[in-house]
C-alpha cells in the first residue's frame, strides 16, 4: 500500500513541476505529390508464379515450444526498461518511475516460462505486448518522433483466427506469454482459447477465406458482434452457399457475407493487389500496430498475405527473407539508376535501416512507392509528417528548406529485395553492381 502512495505523491510532484518551458511548433505535413488513390498506379504485371509458403508459418507455433528457447530473447524489452539512463512517459506525459517497471516485470512471471506449453486460438483481435499491461509507454512525448503512437511495448497485432502456443500466465492471470508466427510477447487473457491437438490437427486443414474490406463487423451466427476484419488476415470456415460462408473459430460460429471475401489464397494479379492496396491506403500509421493500425512492416505483410505470401514482422527480416542486394554505396543518381534497370513494380521491397516500402513503378517519370510512413526527418529532430499509408516519391521532402538531402528515402535506401527474382535476372544485377565498383 505505501508503494502506491509512494507512487501517486511522486506523479503529483512530477505533475507540478514539469517543464512550462517546453514549446511545441505547429506540425509540418507533406505535401503529397500524387493523388492518394489506386487509380493512378502502373499495372501489375502478371507473368510470374509465387509459391504458397503462408500457412506452413502461420501455424508454426504448433509445431514448436519453448524448451530451448533463453529469457534473454523473449524477454529483451526488460532491458532497455531497467536501465536507469532511459526515462518513459505515459500518454498524459508524466514520467514513469522504476517501480512501476519493476512491478510490471515482477508480473510477467518469467520463471513458469513453458510451464503450460499448449496449442491455443486467438479469439479476438489482440494486441502483443512486451509488458503485461495495456498502458502506452512512450519514450518523448515532447518530441515530434517520439509520443504517441511510439508505444514502446507495442510489438504486433494477432489477428483472430491465429494459432499461437501458450507459455504461461502473468501473476495476476490477466495476460499469458504466447509465440505467435510473427514474434513473443503478451496477449489478455480473455483473448484466447486452448485447442487440443486433434482440433488443431483438423483446423489447419480447413479451408480458409480472406476479407475483400477492412474494418467491417463480422457477426455471430446469432447476429451478434464477433470482430472486425484485417485485410490479410485468414478465417476457416466449413461451409458456405450461395451467400455467405459459415465458420467456427474457438467456441465462436460466424456468418460472413461472400462478397465481401475471397477464398484463400487469392490470385496475385492487378485487380486483386489494387482492391487491397486500397483497402489500407490512407489509413493512420500505427507504430507495431499501435490502435490495430499499421507500420510500415505491418503494411506490406498484410498486403501479401491475402496472396499467401508470408514476411516476417519487422522490416530487416522482411527484406532479408528474399533475394536481396546492398545498393547503399551507390549515390543517388546511381540508386535511380539501378531502379530503372531492376525494380519490379509491386513485386521489389525498398529499404532502410528502420523502413520497409513497396516499390510501385514511375508516376509521371518519378520513381513511386507505398508504405505507411510516420515522416521523414528534418533538423534538430523535427518531422515532415506523412503519418498514414501512401503513395509517395522517394524524394518526398526535397523542397522542403529544413530537410537535409541525407535524410531523403533516396539518400538513405540501402537495400532491395524482389519476391520473385530468377537465377539468371540475379546473376545480371550481381554482375550490374560488380561493374559499377
């Protein structure tokens, strides 16, 4: 009890004495040079084949556990809490003092690590966590990259449906540690349901649908509300006629209409890509899904995923999961250069470190691409906000008298990866970047 009132005098006086000093300039938002909509991007060509890799990964915490798995890696947020040289803030931007950490990781209850160990299914959209609690914790609210929606134990979304192996519950039994396919962390609860191994075994071989909309409620067979769909997400189902499809995801049965889905894995082609591109266009970037919205690693994996085309969560090991090269010596003119040569409109990944794009081929001979983008950085850390997915230039920014040129996407693209790259078009770019060093 003292603890909590240690607390409560400590957030009072932080409260009385926060810094009246701190100023804050009117926010700088880009000026988008396209239209923000489908219509004007290049065609899809559709000339190629991608193998259906997606469910073998989607349910890969099936098939694994956590025996060998260290406290070090599941658990690496502890960390960057517990050292006393970072300062956080909750939302209302009072400072967050140690004990409240110390709590919160005496909570995860790391020592039952894998002493559950069972098969479960999400059943609501969830949020994952690196700590047991649903608090935002921010790094600097009082900067323009930093606050809300940089929930620093923000980690991913799980969309309802996904399979996941439960470790172990939090004290308090509020949160359980679970692996999921796309990383470690915390999920309520309430959120799940177990899953004995002769339903999962009969699950994973159900047919699957996808959702053509986002953001559209999904009802019971009761007409009750279930859950909202996620573009790329997946839903099982065992039935369907001619209007809807009927499925059961724990001990919850859904009715979805059948035009607004698609049976999964849908076909990779122009019509298909643009309906989900516009899906997800213009919507409020979402730092590791912060508010079940997307950053830029979110943004493409959901985009590929209706196709049955699986990416990792975070955008390094998205763009090392395909045939990537290092373009980070060239300059910018060369970078340009080597995008009218190679780059694959809607099939080439576009990368710096902390940034994942999809390349979507030249709008009136500019060189475009697609992403959710929090902005691009200026002098004494201030942002040129774009703040939502977009079609943008890579020189976004350049007229723009307090960005600096090493910031633009240009400047700063370091590698690219193709989705489909065959032995002879790699051996061309390997040779093509050989002869220009």
């Amino acid at each position: 009890m003292f603890r909590y009132f240690l607390y409560f005098i400590l957030f009072f006086i932080s409260g009385c004495t926060l810094n009246t000093q701190q100023s804050f300039k009117t926010p700088q938002y880009a000026q988008f040079k396209f239209e923000q909509n489908v219509s004007i991007l290049p065609k899809l060509d559709e000339n190629f084949f991608i193998k259906n890799n997606y469910k073998k990964n989607f349910f890969r915490p099936w098939h694994s556990d956590f025996k060998k798995l260290k406290n070090e890696d599941l658990f690496w947020a502890f960390k960057m809490y517990k050292n006393q040289k970072n300062q956080f803030y909750f939302y209302n931007k009072q400072k967050i003092f140690q004990f409240w950490f110390d709590e919160q990781i005496k909570n995860s209850n790391i020592n039952h690590l894998g002493s559950i160990n069972k098969k479960a299914l999400i059943i609501q959209n969830s949020l994952i966590r690196n700590l047991p609690t649903s608090k935002a914790i921010l790094k600097n609210p009082f900067e323009e990259g930093e606050g809300l929606p940089f929930d620093y134990a923000q980690n991913g979304i799980l969309n309802i449906g996904s399979a996941i192996l439960v470790s172990h519950y939090s004290k308090d039994k509020r949160y359980a540690f679970v692996m999921s396919e796309n990383g470690f962390g915390f999920i309520k609860a309430n959120d799940f349901e177990f899953i004995s191994d002769h339903r999962a075994k009969i699950y994973e071989n159900l047919n699957f649908i996808t959702p053509l909309k986002e953001k559209i409620p999904i009802f019971d067979t009761k007409g009750n509300f279930l859950f909202q769909t996620r573009v790329g997400a997946i839903y099982p189902y065992y039935k369907k006629d001619k209007n809807y499809y009927y499925g059961k995801i724990g001990s919850y049965k859904y009715k979805a209409q059948k035009t607004l889905f698609s049976t999964f894995p849908m076909q990779l082609n122009d019509k298909n890509l643009k309906n989900q591109i516009s899906q997800i266009l213009n919507l409020p970037y979402g730092w590791g899904g912060y508010d079940f919205e997307r950053d830029c690693s979110l943004f493409t994996r959901d985009l590929f995923s209706a196709f049955g085309i699986y990416m990792p969560r975070n955008s390094y090991a998205q763009i090392t999961h395909f045939d990537y090269f290092d373009i980070s010596k060239l300059n910018q003119k060369q970078k340009e250069d080597f995008l009218d040569h190679f780059a694959k409109p809607y099939l080439s990944l576009l990368y710096f470190p902390g940034h994942i794009m999809l390349y979507s081929g030249k709008i009136n001979n500019t060189h475009t691409v697609l992403h959710s983008a929090w902005g691009v950085k200026g002098y004494n850390n201030t942002r040129l906000l774009i703040s939502q997915s977009a079609i943008t230039s890579l020189q976004i920014g350049k007229d723009q008298a307090d960005i600096p040129n090493k910031n633009l996407y240009i400047s700063k693209l370091s590698k690219i990866a193709f989705i489909n790259l065959n032995i002879d078009e790699k051996n061309i770019i390997e040779s093509y970047l050989k002869n220009i060093f």
